[in-house]
C-alpha cells in the first residue's frame, strides 16, 4: 500500500517529464489526461484500503495514510482529472490561436504537473512540518499557472498571490511552531512532537496555552490558503486571470488542502482545549466568509471573479460546518468538501470555454450561450443551480446536513442567518448565469468556436459531463464505500 500511495504522487508528474520533450499542447495535454485517470484509479485504491478505519505509517511518520487522507486523495485526485481533460482541449485552443507560446504551453503543463503532486503528496504525511513544506511548493507551482498568461493583470494578480500567501503560510508555521512548544513536556524524540498520530493519542497532554495561539495561528495561516475572510483578497484575482483548468485547480483542490490541514489542527484541540474554543474561532471565519462571499456575488462582473468569491463562501459554509461539529458536522462539511470541488471544476472548466468563445469575462457581455452552444450552455445553468445548492445535487444534501447539524448542537439564529445568505447566494448566483446562458442572442458576435476540432470538443465535454452526473448521483445516492470512508474519517479526527 506504500508504494500505491507513492506512485499517487509520481504519476501526477508524467506531463512534466513529458514537457521536456515537447511543448505541443496536443501531446502534453493527452498524457496529462492519461496520468490523471490512472492517478484517480490508484488513489481510489488507497482510499478504499483504508476506508475501514485502517492506518499505515512508515518513515517514522513521514508517510502516513488514514480514512482522512484517503478521503482527500481521491478528492483532489478526482479535480486533478477533470482539470487535466480540460488542460488539454483549453491549451490547444490556446496554442491555435497563438495566445500562448510553446514556452508559456511547456511551462503550464510542468507546473500543473508539480502542482498536482505537491497537494497529493500533503495528504500523505503525517508530520505536520512536512505538511506546511508541501502546502507552500503547492503555492509556488500554482503561482505561474496564475501569472502564466504574461499579462500586467495576471502578473498582478500572481504577485498579489505569493504576498498573500505568503503571509499566511507564515502564520501556519509559527502555529506549528507554537504546537511544537506545546508538545515539548510529552515523551517520546522531537520528530515524534511533530507527527500528527502521535500526538493525536497525547493531545491530552499539550499545553492549553501555546495550543490555543497555535491553533488561532494555524486558522489564520492555512485559512489564508482557504480564502477565509479576511484573509482571502487574492483569491478572486487569482481565480479569475489564471487559465480555466488551473482555476478549477484554485478553488476545487487548492482551497481543500489548507481545509485538510485546518481539520488535522482542530482535532488536536479538542482533548486539551474542549471542542468550544475551536468551534467559535471556526464560526467567527466562517461566517465572515460566507458574509463576504454574499455581498460580493451579488455585484455582477467578472464571471470568474464571481464563481470565486463562490468559492470564498462555500470555504465558509464548511468553517461553519465544522464549527457546529458532532457527527453531522463533520459530515456536511466533508460532503460539502467533495461536491463542491467537483461543481466548482465543473463551472470554472464551463467558464473556460465561454471565455474561448466571447473573448470576456463580463457578465453583461455574455448572452444566449445556450442557443450558441448548447452543451456548454446547459452545463453551466446545471452547475450554477448544483453550487447554489439546489436539489437533487449532491450540495443540497451537504448543506442540509450542515443545516441539520446547526439546529442540533448550536444556535437557532445562527442557522437562520446562514440561510437567509445561503437564499441571497442562491439567487444572484443563478440569476447572474441564467442571463448569461438563457438571455437571447448576442449582443457582439463571437469569437468564433472554443475548439476546432472534433477530437478537442469531446475533450473538453468529459469532465463537464462527468462531472454533473456525479453531482447529480451524490444527491440522490451515497454509495456504501464513500459513506464508510466518511465515517471513518469522523472517527480519525474525534
């Protein structure tokens, strides 16, 4: 099982090897595509293996797996397939209309690559300094993906990007530095006070003090990753000027790896602190989050800005869940965790081919994408409606459960301020795509198709496809499997 855990985090990199050889988007983009399904099938492996609650360790740590990394694995192993079918149809359009040069096509498909398996290779850790190493080379690969196009707003919005990100992910290591200081009176070697399966078995012992500034640290640093407010202003910039694909990676993967650390955090908490301290610093972010999300979503603009600063409240909505805690709790926000990072891929990938056909990213100046192209049309009205969380999408059911969880374990007030927000998403989320897909011809003529060639469009439509039936499976139907890892990785982390 080591070496299937090992080889999740090589085959991710067979697009880079390959770069190396050619910078043609048609080659690269085919072996992106078959590494990415093989990743998904090995990573499905692993997560089934340890879906029954079995833990594996080597490397004194360093490698670790339980239900909880499992879960994340096949995760992000999912979005990193969608994308790389994506990758591959967006960058040869790309490369035909010599937007993108073979040097700029060369580095995406290296970068991605290295992005994949850095996030990959953080769920299989359990050294918690380990984790904060592969988060920030995670950060720096991501960082040219957003930057790739060269322009003066995406170079921008790439050096917003490392400042930010920057900022943060010093925070979370003066958190782990902190939880290392806290750890000093328990037994065992220095490397052991890093290891998150050791010291989930002493947590007891931490020292409530440094535990508590490390944990508010650690929120504060990874929740920079996350995009929670405030710490989120370079998400939008970043989500909206990076290529399609690499923005589905942003927001589906990216934004899910800081969550993972921030669980991995919580459950330490817990035995020393109680589970309340936690719970409110979660709450407080969260609903921070989902309040600037809302008012955001509502101004209509950029359509990219606008599915991130979905991204920015659906982060919340899982703090939230989180937050409420207990087995629906936790529950609802790894549901939650799952389909949304399969919409958000969805919707940005869909956004990808809009932007190739009109040439814009303005809301007001995209009309009647359903009668000038209708799968791509109907995809993005049934993936706005599944990331409003509207039924029977598997996010309705995550957010019911979140809801559920709320009225057992907190406040009445706070579940019906959640509502209300999540009711203002709802319709100015799909009113804004709705004109987009349904508003009658034109205005403008457009720029011509997305894809030229046949072999690109059916490319392009399998993620979008697939992508949707498993919304649309989730919401109806959770298979047995997925639930038992669910559960299991309730038990590793309370």
């Amino acid at each position: 099982m080591i070496a299937l855990a090992l080889i999740v985090v090589v085959l991710p990199l067979a697009p880079a090897l390959a770069a190396a050889l050619t910078p043609r988007a048609r080659p690269l983009g085919a072996v992106a595509a078959a590494s990415s399904i093989a990743t998904l099938g090995v990573a499905i492996a692993v997560a089934l293996d340890v879906s029954g609650g079995r833990r594996i360790h080597a490397l004194s740590g360093f490698i670790y797996l339980d239900p909880l990394s499992g879960f994340f694995v096949a995760t992000i192993a999912l979005v990193v397939a969608l994308a790389s079918f994506g990758s591959g149809a967006y960058l040869r359009s790309e490369e035909e209309r010599r937007e993108l040069s073979p040097l700029q096509v060369r580095l995406y498909f290296i970068f991605f690559a290295i992005f994949a398996s850095m996030m990959l290779a953080s769920f299989e850790t359990g050294n918690l300094g380990l984790l904060w190493v592969l988060i920030e080379a995670s950060t720096l690969a991501s960082c040219v993906l957003v930057g790739l196009e060269a322009k003066a707003v995406s170079l921008e919005a790439a050096w917003k990007y490392i400042i930010i990100s920057s900022f943060g992910v010093t925070m979370a290591l003066v958190g782990t530095l902190f939880l290392y200081y806290a750890a000093g009176n328990l037994p065992g070697s220095p490397t052991q006070h890093l290891t998150w399966d050791y010291l989930f078995a002493h947590a007891r012992g931490l020292s409530p003090e440094s535990l508590r500034l490390g944990f508010l640290l650690v929120v504060i640093g990874y929740g920079t990753k996350v995009g929670l407010a405030p710490m989120h202003t370079w998400l939008p910039d970043a989500h909206s000027e990076a290529p399609s694909p690499a923005s589905a990676m942003l927001s589906a993967a990216l934004l899910n790896t800081g969550m993972y650390a921030i669980i991995r955090f919580q459950a330490l908490t817990g035995p020393a602190l109680g589970t309340r301290y936690a719970a409110h610093v979660l709450l407080i972010f969260g609903f921070a989050s989902v309040l600037v999300g809302t008012l955001f979503i509502v101004l209509r603009g950029n359509f990219k800005r606008m599915f991130a600063y979905s991204s920015i409240e659906q982060m919340g909505i899982i703090a939230i869940a989180l937050g409420f805690g207990g087995v629906l709790g936790y529950y609802g926000a790894l549901l939650q965790i799952l389909t949304h990072a399969i919409g958000k891929a969805v919707l940005f990938l869909t956004s990808g081919d809009i932007v190739l056909r009109y040439r814009t990213r303005l809301v007001d100046e995209v009309r009647g994408v359903l009668s000038v192209t209708p799968l791509t049309g109907a995809v993005l009205l049934l993936a706005a409606l599944a990331v409003a969380g509207s039924p029977p999408f598997g996010l309705f059911l995550s957010e019911f459960t979140i809801v559920r969880a709320g009225l057992e374990r907190s406040s009445v007030v706070l579940v019906a301020l959640l509502l209300v927000m999540l009711a203002i998403v709802f319709v100015a989320l799909v009113g804004a795509v709705a004109a987009m897909a349904l508003g009658g011809s034109p205005d403008r003529p457009t720029a011509g198709p997305a894809y030229t060639e046949r072999s690109s469009r059916w490319l392009a439509a399998t993620p979008l496809v697939a992508g949707l039936c498993a919304l649309g499976l989730l919401g109806v139907w959770i298979p047995g499997r997925l639930d038992t890892l669910i559960m299991h990785s309730i038990r590793a982390i309370s």
